[in-house]
C-alpha cells in the first residue's frame, strides 16, 4: 500500500511539473533563421501577457500590434497558431526561451523556418549604438531586381522615430504596400524587418554614392537585389488605370456560395438599386486583410445608407470547407458584417477567367465600385493601407468620396 502512495505520489508530482510550466510575461526578441550557415536572421519583438490566466502574445511591428491567443502550453511544449493566416509555431520552453519551427501551412514544400526568441531581449536588431549614422528618412524611388527582366518599380518611405536611428517605413508598389517594416541605421547600414504572421520579410542596405544598395528576403525561398534614389517627385503607375473593363459597356456577372452555400449572384433581390463594392481578396493576403479592415469600418457607415460590399474569396484550396473554415477565422477576428462568397478558385489567373469583362486582375486585393445599376464605375488594383501614412489618408479620402458619389449615379 505504501509503495502505491509513493508511486500515486510520484505521478501527481510528474504531471504537476508537465503543467507548472508557462510563457514568462514580458518582451521576447524572436528570430526566424533563414540561413543557418551564413547566420542570416530575420529579428521581430513580441510581448507576453496575461489575460484571465491566459498567455496572450502581441508581435511588434512599427504601430502595428497582433494579438495571438490561440496558444496551448502542454508540459514544455508551447504551441500558438497565428491570427487569421494558416500559419503556427511549434517550440519547446527552455527555461525562459522558446526554440522550435515557424510552419506556414500555405505551401508543401520550404514550409518550415528554425525560430528561437529570447526573454528580457527588447532590441529587433542588435547593433551598438553609433552617433554617426546615415539618415534615411524620405520618399526613395526603388528599384527590385533592377537591370533584369522583371525588375519593378516602388516607393521606399522611411521615417526615424523622434530623430533617432530608429525607423519605421514601408515599401509602396503598383500592386500593396509591404506594411508595417521596423529597424535601424547603423552606420552607413540599414536594416528592416516585418513578420506578420504571412510576411517574413527581411531588408539589409547600405548607404552608397548618394543610393541605398541592398537585398531582400522573403522566408527562406526569395531573395532579389533592390536599389534606391531619394526622390520626393517619383510616382508610381495610378492605381486606377491597370484593370479596365476590356468593353466599357460591359456588366459583371458571377455566382458564388456564401459561408451557408447559399448561391449569391449580383441579381439577387439584396442587392437591386444598391451600389456595390467588389472586393477579390483571400484571407492569405495582408494587404486584403488591411483593407477589409477598413472596408468593413466603411461598411458599417455606408451600409444604412444603401452600400453594399461582396468579397470574392480566392483562396490557398479548392476545398469548401477549408476556405469556409479560414473566412470565418477572418469574420470573427475582424467583425466583418458584409458578404463573403467562397469562389473555390486559386490566384489571379483563375481570377481573371472569373471576371472575365476586365483585361486582368493583376493583385489581391482588387475593389470595383458599382454604381445602383451596376455599372462599372471604378476599379482600384492594390491596397496601400496604414503603414503608408499620408498615403492612405488620401486613399480613404478618393474611396468615400467616390462612395457618395455611387448614390447619385
């Protein structure tokens, strides 16, 4: 019997310990290792803190904030899944440190990336401090893969936080903008980072004959060369002027389930003598995910008004009930009270066969503004959201301009 006790007790003190441990509240420097060899590091910051009793994890880039709390602490394993994107970590607690994988559950292959994050660490980059370092702020006209064949243009803004070398910026192009980019100067160097949750971007640069040389990486798959001139006058193609109706008097026809199965076609009853917004999006895409957040905002304006928004979601899966199982990740998490139809259809190809009145759809995000017949009145290819600043300001200012005018077409 007594052995029994002391084995009973042995148990309860094995499954106390599995479950004593948790997350230490406080600032983590997390690091996504993309080349192990060569040392190369993509660095971003979170925080931890704690809720009813629950671990929350809030990742830092610039102003913006992610709040992940779909974690599960089992012994020494901590495991969280990212908001909205279908992507997770996999780590084991290590005293106050975490080391495990970054898994993006979008693609089959180089899906995976080595993670570690420090406790106690605040600083994204670690360099010494330096009073001679280049300034970088301003609007620099870019260049991505320049000299080669599918070389693009951008807009580089670049902003030092309270006059230190600390900066904050983004990257403008026909298509988005990169968001939320977070790093500094040190010396003549730049360096900048994001994580997302979808993006893993990393940008190192240095300062050279009055141009910003650099490189830039996306996870472990992509690299290409970028090179910047400061230039406050460069403007990118309109935003308004890639995707065109290819016949002016043409109208836009589709059906598609909604998150029920029910078939939505822009006939139905709901939408008649209403002007519409069309939004081709997937719950994948950052810059959709910043844009129906303001959509939704406008949505909830607009809507007593008349306005109505449907989201055509191209999705990472033909499957019904994964895209459903994401969009409704994305309904939750956002609020969102318009219309979101399941195309079952996969990237931009597939999307310009579904519309096929316009010459192309060229990115995710693309909106088209409906008039109350249904016209086509506008359409707007990329979404530079808040990270662009001054940028985006100007955008609201076009959209709801453009809104009000729709109820008097």
């Amino acid at each position: 019997m007594a052995n029994k006790l002391k084995l009973l007790f042995v148990c309860f003190f094995i499954i106390s310990t599995m479950f004593s441990k948790k997350l230490k509240e406080g600032p983590y420097r997390g690091v996504l290792i993309l080349n192990e060899e060569s040392g190369l590091e993509l660095p971003f910051n979170f925080n931890v803190i704690y809720k009813n009793k629950k671990p929350i994890i809030i990742i830092k880039n610039g102003d913006e904030r992610i709040v992940v709390d779909e974690i599960n602490i089992k012994g020494d394993s901590v495991n969280f899944k990212m908001p909205i994107f279908d992507t997770e970590f996999k780590t084991i607690l290590i005293e106050n440190n975490l080391v495990g994988l970054w898994i993006n559950n979008y693609k089959t292959s180089k899906n995976k990336i080595k993670f570690k994050a420090t406790f106690g660490e605040e600083n994204r980059f670690l360099f010494s401090n330096s009073n001679n370092n280049q300034d970088f702020e301003g609007r620099w006209e870019t260049d991505f893969s320049p000299g080669l064949k599918d070389s693009s243009k951008a807009i580089g803004v670049f902003h030092h936080i309270e006059k230190t070398n600390y900066i904050t910026g983004t990257f403008l192009t026909e298509t988005g903008d990169y968001r939320y980019l977070e790093g500094m100067s040190h010396e003549n160097k730049l360096s900048l980072s994001t994580f997302d949750g979808y993006h893993a971007y990393l940008f190192e640069a240095e300062f050279k004959n009055e141009k910003i040389i650099g490189d830039f990486y996306s996870g472990i798959s992509y690299h290409e060369k970028w090179i910047a001139t400061l230039n406050t006058n460069f403007k990118l193609v309109d935003a308004e002027a890639i995707t065109f109706l290819k016949n002016k008097d043409a109208q836009l026809n589709f059906s598609f389930p909604d998150i029920n199965k029910k078939l939505i076609t822009l006939t139905d009853k709901k939408f008649e003598n209403k002007p519409i917004i069309i939004q081709i999006m997937g719950t994948w895409c950052p810059n959709c995910l910043d844009e129906s957040v303001y959509f939704s905002k406008l949505y909830k304006e607009f809507n007593p008004k008349g306005l109505e928004i449907i989201a055509l979601a191209f999705e990472k899966t033909n499957d019904f009930e994964k895209s459903r199982s994401q969009v409704l990740r994305l309904i939750k998490r956002l609020s969102i009270d318009y219309t979101i139809l399941i195309t079952q259809q996969t990237g931009k190809e597939k999307a310009s066969e579904v519309l096929s009145a316009l010459n192309k759809i060229s990115s995710f995000p693309t909106s088209i503004f409906l008039n109350k017949q249904h016209q086509v009145v506008k359409i707007h290819t990329g979404f530079n959201g808040p990270a662009t600043g001054n940028e985006f300001e100007i955008y609201k200012q076009r959209t709801e301009t453009i809104i009000k005018s729709l109820f008097a077409i």
